[in-house]
C-alpha cells in the first residue's frame, strides 16, 4: 500500500509519500515541503496571521492533492508546536478538515519526541548504552533519551528556533547583549532537563531536524568545501559549532545567505539553534553531535505500520539494523541472498584464521561481512562491470545504522572484489585514511576468494581451516562434495591476498579418513586438521 504523510510544522509542511511492502517495511517514493513559516510572529503573539494561514492552507490542499495523485491508500496528518500553542490553531485544522477531507492529529510534545525517537531507534545503530537525541522544530525542542531497548527519557522544550529567534534576536548583525539574553535563557530553561539527562551517562549526542542538519552543510563545507549531500552518521564538533556561531553572528542577512551551506529559508534561525546545541554539549561534557536526517515523519510511518500489523516482523526477525538495511537492500535489487551469505560466510571464516594488517578500520570484520553479502548487487543493473555497478548502486542507497565513511568502505570492497586490484591513485581510493584504504585492500581480497569459493552457488563448501606460517598460508577446504571447480577458481584469486598478507596462499581439499563403524560399515570423518600457527 502507499501511505502519505503531511507534517504541519512551526517552519515548513512536508508531504512524504512511502510504499509499504507486504514485509512491513516501506520505501519512500517522493517527498516535498514548503517553508511557510506559520510559527512567525504566532509564537509571540498566540495567534497565526490570517495571511500565513491562508498560506498554510493552500499548501497542505496542494500536498493532499499531489498524494492522492500518486496514488496514496491512506494520508495522515500531523501538526506539532504552531498549531497546537496558537488560538486560532484549532480553525485551522478544522479548515483543513473541511477543505480537504484530512483529519489531522495535533500532537502533543510528549507524542513528538516518541515518533522522532521511534525513527532515530529505526535509523541508527544504537546499543545497550543511552544516546540523546535532540530535535530542533521551529516552536519546541525534544531532548529525548533512548537505547535499542525503546526510549527512556523525554522532554519537550519551548526552546524551537524560531520562538528564540523571534524571543532573543533582534538584528543581525546579533548585538551582543542579545547572545548574552538568548544564553541565559537556554540555560535557565535547560539545565533542570540536562541535569536528569545527565544520570544516564551519556556518550553520545544524535541530531535531528532542518536546524541541525543544515548547521551540518555549513560545517562541511567550511571543513573540507564538501557539499554534504548524505547527512545520515556525518557528525560535527563542538568547536565547529563555535565557529558557525561567531561567523553568523558577525553577519548581517546577506552575509550569511552567502556563507556556503546555508539554506536561504533558514538563515535567521540558524544561530539559536546552534546556541541551544552548544549548551547542551558543553554541559554534559561532549565533543560533537552526529546527525540523523529521519524524523517525526518516518516516525509516523513506522507507528501506523506497528499499530496496523501484528508486529514488524522483520525487525523481531533481525534487530540488527545494519544486517537488516542491507538484507532489505539486496531484496529491492532482487539479488541472490544465498550465494551472498555463503560468501559472507567463508570470507568470515578466512578473516579470522587469517594474520590481518595492522590499522584497519575498527569495524573491518562487519564490513567485510556486509561487503562480502552484496557483492555481487551490481547484477542488478548488469553482469558486465557488476563490481561498478555495485559500488554505485552502495553509494546511492539508503544503508541505515552505517556511516557516510562505512558505506564508503563497503562500496569500495564490491568495487575491488574482482577485475584490478586497488591502487591508492584510485579515485575510490585517493581521500581515504590510510587505514580504509587498508581496510578496502585486505578485504576485497578475501572476498575475491570466498567468492570464488562458491563458484558454482551451491554452497559445496562447508569450513575452511587455516594453518599460517611466516612463508605461506595453507587453506584445507572442506566440502559437501568435489569442490575441484571452487578451488581451481580459488586459485586463480589469490594474488591481492598474497600481496596483502607479504606470504603464498595454498588451497587444497582436505582429505577424510575412512573408519569402520560398530556394523563394519564405513564412516567418513573428516581428518584433524594442523595446528594453527600465528605469524
């Protein structure tokens, strides 16, 4: 079914269009927002300007239009801060109502922060370990704590961008009698919620929202002059922050429009925003944030699915969102799961009874797991130059749980799993740290050899069994049956490992002793294999 979501915010109307699947997982087909800034002015005020209503109005009818035109099953709507604090809020959702036949749920702050944390525990990769999440609207701000478990702590804040702006900021550039009111004000407000947070230990800082992500493409830009096209996993300091505020608040309105990165329709909330992150961090003692571009609306879509199934059962199936990004990856490009996982497998078994490098990426193994799982995903497209195709089809899509830096090593381990070996002038390779470009290198030669261990996609092979010298690596091969053309293929690929591991690669069958048993029938064991010696 195709499921609509239209989010009324204090900053902009949104209209997400997604495509659940008969899984419970969901795809989104199309997305449009409009900054129509209803919060301007009616945070102060309590009451939305009948201009801006108007506005507001014409939006939403044309976005309920645009879902209907593509063919949405069901549009739910959501209005948070602006709507629910102003007292003509309630006409207009009755308008709406009227007008457009979409009954729309106004949702309290409490409601808010559970739908942003259920995207963000969707989204990333979280652990046993507490992580706070901030999100930044335009009217209110959610501080919300949350594990892999479920969520437990919230508190929503009237701290939203534009309610600071409008509270605080009266030109720009900002006088600095107005920096001094704006942070006493963040602090009289936040430090009674920071303290509670502060209980829980916490390591780690996520960002949601137009706010924080966009303070993430200035900060990007001023970093390396990257336009920051995929802001999922990207983090950024709590000295980069300073330098964003001091920059916009020595800025009249040009100067900032101009400052690379800066959204144009956002440029005067910017700084509250900043300031409220930079209380945050500096009170509970941390050095940056990292950012997630899912919020309430993916919330939303993932609350209908839970209340309108049973369970999500792919998600009670596989909690681990990485494993489960990836596996719902290779389902969209319809590709061989099986040949997939026997290579994760083998090139699993290789990589632990292998002498690894030194300075690869703290998370190789899991990498080389999923690098080894898609592989071949490029088929998709085309067998010729799969491995390209791969890598292109990785760097697009929407792997969620990893980092920009981890997607990057994945696509770069299916780019490099065949054809020439990678090269540090490589363009795929040239701007790596040193040690993911070891990481690529070490392991797109493993999977260059569990792949061809599978050469014929029956999954002939059953364990391998390594015995490593300071010369050579001696690789015994057990097998269901005859695996002569999965170790001819092999060895025709193992070159990149023998340069990886400065030895030579043997592959040979391992040979099964041959017993009686008590009815003096034969019985097949397989022979012990040799110790196991490190270099």
């Amino acid at each position: 079914m195709k499921l609509g979501i239209l989010d009324i915010g204090t900053n902009s109307i949104h209209v997400f269009i997604a495509e659940v699947g008969k899984d419970t997982s969901f795809e989104i087909l199309g997305r449009a927002k409009e900054m129509v800034r209803l919060g301007d002015g009616s945070l102060k005020s309590g009451v939305i300007p009948r201009a801006k209503m108007e506005r507001g109005l014409a939006v939403v009818k044309h976005f309920a239009q645009l879902a209907r035109n593509r063919g949405v099953n069901r549009l739910l709507g959501v209005a948070t801060a602006v709507i629910r604090e102003a007292s003509n809020g309630g006409e207009f959702v009755e308008r709406v109502q009227r007008e457009t036949g979409l009954k729309v749920r106004t949702v309290t702050g409490d409601e808010e922060a559970r739908l942003i944390c259920l995207a963000v525990r969707h989204y990333m990769h979280l652990t046993s370990r507490p992580v706070l999440t901030i999100d930044i609207g335009g009217g209110s701000a959610e501080l919300i704590v949350a594990n892999d478990k479920g969520m437990q702590f919230a508190r929503s804040l009237k701290l939203g961008s534009a309610r600071l702006k409008d509270l605080f900021i009266t030109k720009y550039p900002v006088p600095r009698s107005d920096l001094d009111r704006l942070r006493r004000h963040l602090r009289d407000v936040l430090t009674p919620t920071l303290e509670e947070i502060a209980k829980f230990r916490i390591q780690q800082v996520i960002g949601t929202s137009g706010t924080i992500i966009n303070l993430g493409s200035v900060v990007s830009e001023q970093r390396d002059g990257r336009t920051l096209t995929n802001p999922q996993g990207f983090s950024y300091s709590r000295g980069e922050l300073e330098d964003v505020i001091r920059e916009i608040a020595r800025s009249d309105e040009d100067e900032i429009e101009s400052i690379k990165g800066v959204d144009p329709a956002r440029w005067d909330i910017l700084l509250p925003g900043a300031c409220l992150i930079r209380e945050a961090l500096e009170y509970l003692g941390l050095k940056e944030i990292t950012l997630c571009d899912k919020g309430i609306r993916e919330g939303v879509i993932l609350d209908y699915i839970a209340k309108n199934s049973r369970k999500l059962a792919l998600e009670a199936e596989i909690p681990n969102v990485r494993l489960r990004s990836v596996l719902q990856f290779s389902n969209r490009c319809e590709f061989e799961q099986s040949h997939g996982k026997q290579t994760a497998r083998l090139a699993l078994a290789l990589y632990d009874q292998l002498p690894a490098p030194s300075e690869l990426h703290p998370a190789a193994r899991e990498l080389l797991e999923y690098g080894a799982m898609l592989h071949d995903i490029g088929y998709h497209v085309s067998y010729d130059a799969h491995h390209k195709h791969g890598w292109y089809l990785i760097k697009n899509s929407e792997l969620y749980g990893f980092t920009p830096e981890e997607i990057d090593i994945i696509a770069c381990i299916v780019r490099f799993h065949r054809k020439k070996s990678p090269k540090r002038i490589d363009p795929h390779l040239a701007q790596m740290p040193k040690a993911n470009y070891r990481t690529v290198a070490y392991c797109a030669a493993i999977v260059r050899v569990a792949d061809a261990l599978d050469r014929s996609h029956f999954n002939v092979v059953e364990s391998l069994k390594a015995a490593v010298s300071k010369k050579a690596v001696v690789v015994r091969v057990f097998a269901k049956n005859d695996p002569a053309m999965e170790l001819w293929t092999a060895r025709q690929k193992v070159g990149l490992l023998e340069k990886e591991l400065g030895r030579e690669v043997v592959l040979e069958a391992a040979k099964r002793s041959v017993s009686k048993n008590g009815n003096g029938h034969a019985k097949k064991k397989p022979a012990k294999a040799k110790a196991v010696r490190t270099a």
